[in-house]
C-alpha cells in the first residue's frame, strides 16, 4: 500500500487499518526478521508535550528495525516560534527519513505532512492519538481473539484518545460506546465520521451521559485522564465534573464477566481509575502500553519502505551525471 503519512486513522481504508495490524501481529511475533527493515534510516522525534510510552515505544522500535532515533525536546525546536513548521519540515526532510511529532493543535501535524517530503507521524495532538488507538485494538485483538462485534465501552473527557479509538473502532467493526458528562462529548464532526463509516464495517457508535449503561455487558472498558496535557488550569474544576465517571470495581462490574480494563497511560489513579480496576487481573493495561512498539514498528515500516523507494527512485538520474 502507499501511503506517505499516519496523521490521522480516518485517512485509510478499513483493509489498510487491518493491514497496519496484520503486520504489527508479524512484527511481534517474530522480530528479528526485521533487524535491518530500516537500516540506516533516522527518524526524527519532535516532541512539544512530555511523554514516557510514545518517547520509548518510538526510540526502541526504529532501533530495532535498524534505524535510529532522533530526539527533538520542546526547547530545542520551538516549532512556530523559533522557526516556521515549513521551514523546519523542508530542513528535516533533507536530513531524515521519517518524522514523528507530537504537539498540540492538530494543524501542526497536518502542515508538517503537507510540507515535507518524507513521512510523518502523529505522535498525539489536543485532537487525536493515532498511534495509540492502534495499540490499543492490537491488544483487543491478541486479549479477545477478534474486534468486529466487541463492545468497547470508553469512559470520561472525549478527548484525543476517545476521538482516535471512536476512528478505529468504526473502521474495524466494533461497537463504541463513549459515556462522558454533558459538554465533554466528542465533537460532533467526529461522532458523524465514525458514523458514516460505521455501515461499511459493522461498526456502530453510541453517545451518553450514563457510565453504567456505557459498561453494561461491555468486553472492553476503557479510561483515560481528565485532564489532558495543556488543561492543566482546569484540573479541579475537572475532578468535580468527572467524578461520576471513575471506573470504580462497581461499575466495571457491569461489563462482561471477562471483560478487560484497558486506559492510555499515564494513570492518574484514585481520579479516574481506582487501584483495584488498574491492578486487577483483568487489566492489560501494560501489555497495551508493550503494543505501542509492535503497532508503530508496523507503521514506520510500512511508511518509510515505500517512501524510501520512491526517494532513491527520484536521486538515480542525479547519480548517473556523477559517475
Ligand atoms: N499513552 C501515551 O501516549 O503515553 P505518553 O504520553 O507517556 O507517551
Ligand atoms: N488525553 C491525554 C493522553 C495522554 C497520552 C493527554 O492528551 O494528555
């Protein structure tokens, strides 16, 4: 498939998204088949917001396929600031393979792609988290055996994680349920996206104020912060709203005998998950933060070969003057 960047889950076809997941399956089932996918490639990792699975998920993987990473902290950039994102994706382009960048609106990450030549990754915006919706339905696929048909009940803010894992959800089949207090829904735009691509797949998408009819007879209950990086001034008036919504063992209960727990990562734990949610044996909530690696290891292969190609493709006119 060609495809040049991972901005968002809603740019691919529903056979693509299963593709990404078909070869992440492969990646992890047997690695070493793929040391040297990327060899000599660098990836360079923009980051604007701090992070611990996305910083090592992304360092360790093009490492292990052969690459290396290229890590780019908030001050050494100043994306915007010190220099424009036109200009900082026509530089990196002529120095490195593949971006990966993560920073706070969205357009940011749509211009980077629109501008450089080489692939571009988003690493988490204010309005999505691709990658991790990937993990996130890899670990639903390996923990459950399927997707098409699964109950995935997300519970508080409809944020960038609920956005991303309501995309994937509709392209792969299953039945989304978000539960969020009144004004913290998902916006509209994206609730009528997964709805639209809902028949196709079989998917469907369901919007409430109530917990417990979200994790009735769920197989997958899920949860993320109340307060996203960049909300940090509204954290107590958040705690106030969402405590209703704090995936306590009552409410998980509701769900599925074997349903399982999952949430992003990181937790703030006694806020929106209480300790024996997170710590139960039905939480795979480190097994999903192990599948960020397998998934974008999928999606930097799948990416950076095919862009690659195209690239040397373009420079063998260049070298026949030289010899
Ligand atoms: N889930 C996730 O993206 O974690 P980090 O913010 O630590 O990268
Ligand atoms: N919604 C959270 C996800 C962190 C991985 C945030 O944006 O801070």
């Amino acid at each position: 498939m060609h495809l040049k960047d991972f901005v968002s889950i809603r740019d691919f076809t529903p056979q693509q998204i299963r593709h990404f997941l078909h070869i992440a399956t492969q990646l992890k089932a047997r690695p070493s088949d793929y040391h040297a996918a990327l060899q000599g490639k660098t990836l360079a990792m923009i980051f604007e917001k701090p992070s611990l699975r996305t910083r090592v998920s992304f360092d360790v993987g093009i490492e292990q396929l052969g690459g290396h990473p290229l890590y780019l902290s908030p001050d050494e950039i100043s994306l915007g600031k010190r220099e424009s994102v036109h200009d900082v994706a026509k530089n990196l382009e002529r120095m490195v393979h593949a971006i990966m960048i993560r920073t706070f609106e969205h357009q940011i990450v749509v211009d980077m792609a629109r501008y450089a030549s080489i692939p571009v990754i988003n690493g988490l915006t204010d309005y999505s988290h691709p990658c991790q919706a990937m993990a996130d339905y890899l670990t639903m696929l390996e923990v459950k055996g399927r997707i098409a048909g699964l109950k995935v009940a997300y519970i508080g803010d409809g944020n960038n994680v609920a956005r991303s894992l309501m995309f994937a959800g509709a392209q792969l089949g299953a039945d989304v349920w978000i539960a969020s207090p009144p004004g913290y829904e998902p916006d509209q735009e994206a609730i009528v996206w997964a709805r639209k691509r809902g028949p196709e797949t079989d998917a469907s998408l369901t919007i409430t104020h109530d917990p417990e009819m979200a994790a009735f007879a769920a197989d997958v209950v899920y949860t993320d912060v109340w307060t996203s990086m960049g909300q940090e001034s509204e954290t107590e008036l958040r705690k106030r709203i969402f405590a209703p919504y704090q995936v306590t063992w009552h409410l998980f209960t509701r769900a599925k005998p074997d349903a399982i727990f999952l949430h992003c990562l990181p937790a703030h734990r006694g806020d929106e998950v209480t300790d024996e949610v997170i710590d139960s044996a039905r939480s795979f909530v480190f097994a999903q933060a192990e599948n960020r690696l397998h998934a974008q290891k999928a999606i930097l292969m799948e990416l950076m070969q095919g862009a690659y190609r195209e690239r040397e493709a373009a420079r063998e006119p260049l070298l026949e003057l030289v010899r």
